[in-house]
C-alpha cells in the first residue's frame, strides 16, 4: 500500500472523515473499478488527464471545455453524473454537482477505462448514458440502499449484499457481512449523555496494535481512521440538538478492494439529523466546494478580509516571519497594522514588524528533513493554534493542513523548526468534503537564514529526546501569531 494511503487520512479513501475514507485520504483510490464494472480482460489502463503542474499556469482549454460542458446540464444530472463515477471507480469526493479538477480527471479515467480514443472530460449522450448504467448496475449489485436508521434516527446508505447480517446494539444497530470481516455499526447518544471531547478521545487512543492514521475534530462532527496489525477502521460522530449520531465501520485488510469503493458511497450518504439545519459552519473555509475547479494559487487572490491569510512566527520583538499571498498588501497582526521590513519573492517570505509579543524561541534543526520523518505543524487558526502531525514527503510535508497554514512552522519530534509550509491552494482540494494529507512545499532553513541574518535561529549543539505533539505545541505556540489582510 502506497505511503499516503496508509498515512489516510485517508483509509476508505481516508475513510471519509467528514467523509473521508480510511486508505487514501489524499490520493484516489487505487485502480480498478467495482465488481459490476471491471473492464474486460485487454481493455486500455485508466488514463486521466494529466494534473496541472504546481503554480500559476495559463488557463488550461481542455479543462475550461470539459467545465462548459459539465456546467451547461442541470444540476440534477451533473450529480448524478458524480454519484456514477463514485461507483465506478473513478471518483473518491462529494457529490455536489460542482465541476473541479477531480471531476474532470475521473471522467477522463473512466473514458479512457472504456476504450475511448481520447479522454476529454467531455461526455457526449452516449457516454452519460453508459457511465450512468454501470454506475446503476454496480449500485444495484451492491444493493446499495439509503435509509433512516430506525435505532439512530440518522440516515446512511448500507451495502445490504455485503452487509447482509443486522441485529440491534446497544444505542444503534450493528450490520455485518456472513463472514465478520466488515462491520458497521450505528450510534446515538441524548443530549447529555456523552460529549464529542470524551468520544474523540477515546476514538483517537492509540496502542501497540491500534494505529491512529488520521484525527479531525471540529466543533459539530470529529473523525478518526486508522488500522491495526490486520483491519482497518473509520470512526465519525457528529453533534446536534438531538445529541449525538455517528457510526463506526471496520473491515478486514483482505475486503479493502472493494470496501474501498463502497466508503465513498456510505460517507456521502451519512445524514446524521435528517430535518435539522445544519449548524453554521465554525470557520469560513468549511463552505470551501470540495471538488474546486483549477484555480490561480493562493498567491493571486487575497484571503477574505478578516480571515486567517497566513501563519507567522515570531523571531523577535515586533518581529515577524511570514509567508504571504502576493495579494496581501496590507498585512495585521493582532488587529494593528504591520509593516513589511524585507522580502523574499522567490520563497515568499516576509519579515513584518508589528503588534508580536516577544514569543517562544525557535531553534533551527542542524540537519535537513529526512524522508518519512514525523513532523508536527502549528499553524494558527481563527480560534488559536492547531496542531497537526504528518510526515516529510518528496516536495514537502505531508499532512492534512487548512487554510491559513501557509508559513506555519514545521517541527521535528525534538522540537527543532525544519521549515515553514510554502504557500497553499486558494482553496483546498477536499475529499469527500474534508482536507485530506497533501503534500505541501516548504520553505526551508536556508532561504529562512538568507531572510533573517543575523536574527535568523540558531542550531542548538546538542542532540534533543523526542517530545510529544502535545509538548512541541506547548513549547511554540507563543511563537505563532494570526496574519490577516486588511484594507
């Protein structure tokens, strides 16, 4: 299994946290399409268009082509068209009716799975037709059936072929195959009964055979992934007048093919208060469309006014580094004016002076990042510092980073800053409606000395033991400050 996947955020797909999937929730998952719509033996691999390179890049015609095309029919079929290619195979996000880049590149898959001379994104009345009958078919293979849980109240879509076996539990109602080797369970809690801290907490414990590989806690909802020596499981709660709702699946290592097409379609079918408005979402990125269209990066558009535009540490007294979006001509912090001192345009860097108190000392790692080495993000967020552990990958860190995080330091396990995460998306690239691990680029040592001078930290001499995230958060977090861009 690729890093990533096992890393899920993913894990389903990163087993759908908010919807992530348990395996790959940063990369689609992997090739081939369902029992109902294995091409045959001969057929052409699975080619989507290629991805856009990283950056600013000219408007791409094929894909503004596939866009009009997409846009142009009701928003009705364009969700149906999302719902098909789920099942296919091809689509590992929410079904909104939005077109972005994963929607383009899923049709071209499929087009290119089917035998298509050339995979446009574009389907002609033909090739609806077929994608939405082999979505229909493996649907119906699946007996794949969206109801209320009469023990929850919540509603959720059960593979019955699969899950064939339901009795009642305690507080939910438990579905599982002949064989034990999946398993998914309901729950529901009264108001006062139990509290999404407690639950996430205990969903989160890790142990020697129980590895956490991905954790999201927000105010209405949280999510835990991870696997042990021989399954995998997806945990997600979600909080509302009504109390709490959610539901654990687990599955055996052996039935991760096709539990993991089948994930996608359970997660976006989770309603966990049917007839309850939704609560407001607790910061601005959550409207964020989980399936973006190709979009300028971060650096041609300015965060919304008084939102988070950017992580920045402090390096001194008044003094701030930070990376910033080119857009952002009028930086604050801590709601006062500050004022750019150097820049460096290559790296994005800036160093502000401005309302900064005197923070924590950070100190430089001697040696560069090692591929794979755990790492710990603190990035600040409109209601403090969040932190997020994730790993060095080929062209950065690999973790599931939010808007804002752009700048944040990017810390061993002793504690020593490696880097600062280089400039983020305008908006996140979701799955299944949460930001899974991506690989993000990094500002490095060398580019923050070149910045910073004399003023830049030092390297400690010694060798320091390993600290836990919690600690490292401690140690830095007054260290990190909130950059927004005002008028």
């Amino acid at each position: 299994m690729p890093r990533p996947a096992r890393l899920l955020a993913a894990g389903l797909l990163p087993l759908l946290a908010g919807e992530i999937s348990i395996a790959h929730a940063q990369a689609p998952l992997p090739g081939g399409a369902p029992a109902a719509t294995i091409p045959a033996a001969g057929a052409p691999a699975a080619k989507a268009p290629a991805p856009r390179p990283a950056g600013p890049t000219a408007p791409d015609p094929a894909f503004e082509a596939a866009r009009a095309a997409f846009e142009a029919r009701p928003e009705a079929e364009r969700r149906a068209v999302q719902d098909a290619l789920v099942w296919a195979g091809s689509y590992n996000s929410v079904v909104t009716g939005t077109f972005g880049r994963r929607t383009y590149e899923a049709i071209g898959a499929w087009q290119s799975r089917g035998g298509a001379a050339s995979a446009t994104g574009i389907l002609d009345e033909a090739g609806r037709g077929a994608l939405l009958a082999a979505g229909e078919a493996a649907r119906k293979a699946a007996r794949f059936t969206v109801a209320a849980d009469p023990a929850t109240g919540l509603v959720l879509g059960i593979p019955e072929r699969l899950l064939s076996k339901r009795s009642r539990i305690a507080g939910g109602t438990r579905w599982q195959s002949p064989d034990g080797r999946v398993t998914l369970d309901t729950r529901a809690y009264a108001p006062g009964e139990a509290d999404l801290d407690t639950l996430h907490a205990q969903a989160a414990a890790a142990t020697p055979e129980r590895k956490v590989t991905y954790s999201l806690k927000r105010p209405d909802f949280t999510v835990v992934t991870g696997e042990t020596p021989t399954g995998k499981f997806y945990i997600r709660t979600a909080a509302g007048a009504a109390g709490l709702r959610g539901f654990t699946l687990s599955y055996d290592k052996g039935s991760a093919r096709e539990m993991d097409r089948l994930v996608i379609a359970i997660a976006n079918s989770f309603v966990p208060f049917p007839g309850e408005a939704a609560p407001p979402p607790p910061r601005p990125m959550a409207a964020t469309a989980p399936d973006p269209a190709a979009k300028a990066p971060a650096s041609a558009a300015p965060a919304a006014p008084g939102s988070v535009a950017a992580t920045g540490i402090v390096v001194a007294p008044r003094r701030v580094v930070a990376v910033l979006p080119a857009a952002c001509s009028a930086p604050r912090i801590a709601g006062e004016p500050a004022r750019i001192l150097r820049r460096d345009e290559a790296a994005g860097l800036v160093l502000l002076e401005g309302q900064a108190p005197a923070g924590a000392a950070l100190a430089l790692a001697a040696a560069p990042p090692r591929p794979e080495e755990a790492v710990v993000v603190v990035a600040a967020g409109a209601e403090g510092p969040t932190v997020t552990t994730g790993e060095i990958a080929a062209g950065g860190v690999l973790a599931p980073l939010q808007p804002g995080a752009a700048g944040a330091p990017v810390l061993d396990r002793a504690g020593r800053l490696l880097g600062l995460v280089a400039r983020l998306p305008a908006q996140p690239r979701l799955v299944a409606g949460i930001v899974p691990p991506l690989t993000h680029p990094l500002v490095g040592a060398a580019a923050l000395k070149a910045l910073l001078g004399a003023e830049a930290p030092a390297s400690p001499a010694s060798e320091a033991k390993p600290l836990t995230a919690g600690a490292i958060a401690g140690r830095v977090a007054g260290a990190v400050v909130a950059v927004r861009c005002g008028p």
